[in-house]
C-alpha cells in the first residue's frame, strides 16, 4: 500500500507543479500560493513514504516520470 501511495503522491506532485509553474508563468501570485500549498502537501506525503522505506523510491521515481509524461500532455491537448 506504501508503494501505491507513493507512486500516487510523487504522480500529482508532478501533474499539479505543472500548474504552480503556469500560475508563476502568468503573474498569477495568489493562484501560485495555492498550488505551492498542495503541491508541498502531496510532496509530503513522498517525502515520509521514501524516509519510512527506502524501497518506496522506486514507485516515486516511477511516479515523477508518468506524473510529467500526462501532464505535460495534457497541458498540451487542452492548453492548460
């Protein structure tokens, strides 16, 4: 369940910093605020998954791959 967790957290982390960066991008400060808090939260949630298990690396690596792989795609179907 860790793992899955894991994977799952790293995926969002990396699908919502998309849109920190945007927000960032267009000068948008308080919709930047907002996607700080929860991409920090669901990062968190990494961070205490991986230090409790060293293994949960794995699943977060994989993670950060496919969470940037669809959300760079879908930014750029729906021009997020």
């Amino acid at each position: 369940m860790t793992y899955l967790i894991t994977f799952i957290a790293v995926f969002l982390t990396d699908v919502l910093y998309i849109y920190f960066i945007k927000s960032i991008q267009d000068n948008k400060a308080l919709q930047a605020a907002f996607w700080s808090v929860i991409v920090t939260g669901t990062a968190s949630i990494t961070v205490i998954s991986y230090t409790e298990d060293h293994w949960a690396l794995i699943p977060a690596l994989a993670g950060a791959f496919f969470g940037t792989l669809v959300g760079m795609r879908v930014r750029k179907k729906f021009g997020v």
